[in-house]
C-alpha cells in the first residue's frame, strides 16, 4: 500500500486543533488533535486521510514549501 506525503505541523500558540478529514463520497472528520505552542506533529495522507485542517497559529511545512496558518 502506498501513502502520501507528510506534512509537519508546528503550534505557534496553545489550544492549536489539527484535523484530519476522511476519502471517499462524504468527507467527514475521523481524526482530531490539540497542540501547544512548540508542539509538533508529523501527519501522513493515507487511504482513509484526504485532507487535514488547521485552527490556529500555526508553522506548516510540506514538499511544497512553507505555509503559515492562522495568519491574518
């Protein structure tokens, strides 16, 4: 099985919400996790992962180069 690319997420302030939204014919959530200011995860597209949602200040890097979230 193959999966997709990774994504790093960086909190850049408390309570971030990182969500993970499913495939298929009705997109839902199926994943959700808070990060603190400094946290970081490292989150995969998969089968079941189509697309990930952030709340919050946040750093995100991927293959694509360098995304700020929650920025205005």
């Amino acid at each position: 099985m193959m999966y997709g690319d990774f994504v790093v997420i960086k909190a850049k302030e408390n309570g971030v919400n990182v969500i993970g939204l499913t495939r298929g014919k009705d997109t839902r959530f199926h994943h959700s996790e808070k990060l603190d200011k400094g946290e970081v995860m490292i989150a995969q597209f998969t089968e079941h992962t189509s697309a990930i949602k952030i709340r919050g200040k946040a750093e995100v890097l991927t293959r694509h180069g360098r995304i700020e979230a929650g920025e205005s």
